[in-house]
C-alpha cells in the first residue's frame, strides 16, 4: 500500500465516522411528537407489555392498518434497551443508516468505486432521506427494503451477470418485497411490478419476464410474509377483509381518509426532498436517458427512471396523500446522481452549491421572524427558543455550499461532495433537534411527566372527545376513548367496551367512581366545567388539560 493510497483510506474512513455520528447523535434529542411518532412507539410498547407478537393494538384496542415488522423491531428494542426516543427511532436510524449502505456497496458494484461512494454520500445527505430516517414512521423501513430488493434486481438483470448472480440477486429482490410487504402491506409488490412493467414497455425486453424467477421467488414471499398474516387471520378472522379492502383499496381509492390533496402535492416535496442536490438530481434524470439511449440489453438507468416515475405517480393518483410517501424514489436518484457526479467536471460542481447560499440567507432571515408562525396553541416563545437552531443550520448549510465550492475549484471532486455531504447532514441534524423547542406543544411529554408520579395505576384514565397519540407512550399505560374514534373506530367497533360512546355516560361513571383521571383539550374542558362536573386539576398547557376526580380520598392536587 504507498502513502497516496493510505491516505485515502484514513480520509474514507473519517467521512464515514463524521456521518455515522451525526446521525445517530440525536435520536433520543427530541420528544416524540403526534400523530405518527406517538402512534408506532405506543404500539410497540403495547406489544413488548403484552407479549402478544401477531395482533397490534393502539390505546389497547386492535389496530390491522399496518403490518408489524417494526413493532417487532421496536418492541423488541424496548425489551432490550427500555423504553424511551432512543429505541422508539431506533429502526428508523438503522433503517436510514442501512438504505445508505446499501445504495453505496451496490453503487459501487453497479456504477464503479467513485459512483458509488457519490451515491453514499448524496443518499446519507439528503433532506428527505435524513428527515424520514430520523421520525418514528413506518416509510423508512418500508425503503430500506424496497433498496434492497432494487439492488438485487439491478445485480440480477446485468446483461454480463452469472447465472448464480441471477438467482442470488432476484432472490435478494423477492426477498426485499417479502419483507417490505411485512412493512407496510401490498405496496411492496405493487411498486416493483409497477417498475418493471414501464420498463417493459419503454424498452419492449419482453425476454426479460423469463429472468424473474417467478416461481423461486413466490415461494421466498411466502415464507417471509405468509406466515403472519395467517396467524393474524386465524387469530382475528376481521382481518383480511379490513387491512386488504379498506386498508388499501378503499385508501387508494377514496377520500375515506381525509388525506385527499392535488395531483401535483408531490412534486414541490421532490424538490425539497434532494435539497442539497436539486440542481444534480435534474442533471442526472437528463443524463440517465442520454446514457443508456444506445446501449443495447438491460438499461439499469431506465429503469431506474422508470422505478421513480411509477413511484412517483402511482401515490400522485391516490386519494389518500402524505409526505413519506415518495420516500423510496430518493435511493434511486441517489444512484442516478452518483452516476452524473463521476462524469462532471470537478469545477462545474461549484455551480450545483452556488444555489445554496441565498437559500442558507433566506433560512437565517425566516430565523429572525419564526414569531409570525406563532398560534395560541403554539406561542411564540417557543418559537423563539426554535429560531437559534434554524439560524445555526443556516449558517452551516452556507459554510458546507463555500467549502463545497472550494474544494471544487481545486479540482477535488470527491473532497467537494464530501463538504457539502457532511455539512448539509449537519444543518438538517440541527434543524431536527431544535424542534425540541415546539414539543410542549406537539408532545405530551412534558404534562405527562408532571402528573404521571401521582396517576394510581388502577383507576380509570379516560381521554375526552380527543386522543393525544404521545400521551399513552409517556403515561405508561392506555386510556378510555370518550366520544372519539377516528383511526380507532374499527377496533371500538370489535371491543365497544374498551370505549365510551358519549360524554352523558362518561359524566355518569366519572360520578359514581372514587378514583379516575381524564385528559381533554381546553374547550372540552371549560364545557364540562360549566356544566357542573367536579375536577380538580392535575395539570394544563395550551393544548392539553389532565384532571382528577375530587373524590378521591387522596386526590392530587395542582
């Protein structure tokens, strides 16, 4: 090894461990917020309390609309490392951290050594990927696989690949969809068969149907997946019915969620989501199609195109859109990108950070005026306490696009993308940590831990014409839904003894007992108040008012 060759090494090495430790800093840095992040952690603790593995429950009650693997994941955590923010993102941070690795050691086999390490460091910097990596939702491990299994097809379908390679990769390829499936449901398949039928028909390869080891591979989703959803089935016989029909079919297609937004509701999150490198991803869709417009067998680039084009408007034609959606088109551009990077001139990379100078401006300048963002639900204090951190990350978003840019001047390619990888990294970790700031807002953290001493454990707990999804994870136990049901009906409809339909009759129980709590929003509140019904209360913020019945022999007071 001569002292060039050494000295790349201990630079891969140190880039590798300054990411590494800017993004696993700060899983436990925030409170959980709702809806999702309270929802996943609560019913993975639910299910390490309960040790009931096959049927998920939410505040106790069954909960079919997503299929399990991260609550085994978290649950499990839990079990291990207890129970807290560190292990409830744990899976997502491994989920994010894995989908890097993997766009970097197959872009590496796909693209060669540079393409590969470019893809890396632009997949681990990337707004999107880094912010979904870092909240408890469900999408990052959904990717994570989906990679995977587009990795495998990718090695699989090389024109020069062995048969061995064939098999290993399009069983890695089942395998992905299989676990996937187990993630978030019947999306792992739709999004791959969507993929690979526009591909088909751009390219009219029909051979290629023959190269999908459709047989082996229904066998590999049947052992990975089928297993739970027959226990579940066996075990709950609702089931199949609710998580395939209405789960997915009447999700897709009809407003039964309320999450109806326009046609092109994706497209201004594409290009935030690739922020720093919005201007490469364009670059890169363009050269893509350039690339492999002559070559002649297997196109890996279109059909990576054809991969982000079916992702992207398959959820643009759904009736029910949220923002983690589009999550898996990111790792396939990050391919594309890494791909276009090692055919730039170093130089001309200056003009892909220019961009993001006036944008760290304008980011410092919304820090000087976070107040006009300000609610009574959400005061501006708390925005003040959050505009240093916005302020910071601008700061270091400007010094990474500078340093960027310095390096490319000097004709450093990969010196440049690593600048502008680490430092983008670094302003979006510091953004996420200064939502802290908000969270006696969006979490139920902080009144919880005022009252959560003094809760008896057997009393009733009731939530009032409202559910905060935080509050159960940081209470340590589930509540009795009043006149409320919204993602819970179908559980209160299976068990409607684990809820009370009307206020009338929760007035009644809270009467007759001796020992209950209740958590309501202020309006409520003041309502019941009026009404004559005794409370003493435990404790209020702008958001949230937890009482106690009076009666008590030892009621707590404020």
């Amino acid at each position: 090894m001569n002292a060039s060759t050494a000295i790349n090494r201990r630079a891969v090495i140190a880039v590798v461990i300054a990411l590494l430790a800017i993004w696993f800093t700060n899983l436990d840095a925030r409170r959980l917020i709702r809806p999702d992040e309270g929802r996943y952690a609560e019913i993975a603790r639910e299910m390490a309390v309960t040790g009931d593995w096959i049927t998920p429950r939410l505040n106790g009650l069954k909960y079919f609309e997503k299929p399990p693997l991260q609550y085994w994941a978290t649950a499990a955590a839990y079990r291990v490392f207890g129970e807290n923010e560190w292990t409830a993102r744990l899976w997502p941070g491994l989920a994010g951290a894995l989908t890097v690795l993997v766009v970097w050691r197959f872009g590496r086999r796909l693209f060669g050594a540079e393409a590969g390490a470019s893809a890396g460091l632009v997949a681990i910097s990337m707004l999107w990927i880094a912010a979904n990596a870092h909240i408890n939702t469900l999408d990052m491990g959904l990717t994570l696989f989906l990679t995977v299994g587009l990795a495998g097809f990718l090695w699989a379908q090389r024109d020069d690949a062995t048969a061995t390679e064939r098999r290993e990769g399009m069983a890695l390829a089942w395998t992905g969809a299989a676990l996937a499936m187990l993630s978030k449901g019947l999306v792992g398949l739709v999004l791959p068969g969507g993929a690979i039928a526009i591909y088909l028909v751009l390219t009219r390869d029909w051979r290629r149907l023959g190269r999908l080891h459709l047989i082996a591979g229904t066998l590999i989703l049947l052992a990975i997946a089928a297993p739970w959803f027959v226990a579940v089935s066996v075990v709950n016989p609702e089931f199949p019915d609710f998580f395939f029909i209405r789960e997915h079919f009447q999700r897709y297609l009809t407003t039964v969620h309320r999450r109806s937004e326009p046609w092109w509701y994706f497209l201004p999150l594409l290009i935030a989501g690739t922020l720093p490198w919005t201007v490469l991803a364009v670059q890169a869709v363009i050269g893509a199609v350039k690339a492999d417009r002559l070559g002649k067998g297997f196109k890996p680039r279109w059909f990576l195109l054809a991969w982000c084009a079916f992702v992207l408007l398959f959820f643009s034609a759904s009736h029910s859109k949220l923002p983690s959606y589009i999550l898996p088109v990111f790792p396939a551009l990050a391919w594309l990108m890494g791909d276009r990077l090692v055919r730039l001139e170093p130089k001309a990379l200056a003009w892909h950070a220019i961009p993001l100078i006036p944008l760290a401006v304008a980011a410092f300048v919304v820090a000087l005026h976070t107040d006009r963002f300000a609610t009574d639900r959400t005061p501006a204090a708390l925005y003040a306490a959050f505009a240093p951190w916005i302020g910071t990350a601008a700061g270091v978003m400007f010094l990474a696009a500078v340093g960027c840019i310095a390096c490319a001047a000097f004709g450093r390619r990969l010196a440049a993308v690593s600048a502008l990888s680490i430092g983008s990294l670094g302003a979006w970790q510091l953004g996420f940590t200064g939502h802290d700031a908000l969270s006696p807002s969006f979490s139920g953290h902080d009144i919880a831990a005022q009252v959560r001493p003094r809760i008896r454990p057997e009393c009733p707990f009731y939530s009032v014409r409202a559910y905060d999804q935080t509050l159960p994870f940081y209470l340590g136990r589930t509540l009795t839904l009043v006149e409320f049901a919204d993602e819970m009906a179908f559980g209160i409809e299976r068990e409607p003894q684990l809820a009370i339909a009307g206020v009338p009759d929760f007035r009644a129980a809270w009467i007759r007992l001796s020992c209950s709590y209740a958590f309501m929003e202020p309006d409520t509140f003041a309502e019941l108040e009026a009404g004559g019904l005794p409370m003493t209360v435990m404790a209020r913020d702008t958001r949230r008012v937890i009482v106690a019945n009076p009666r008590m022999t030892d009621a707590p007071l404020p």
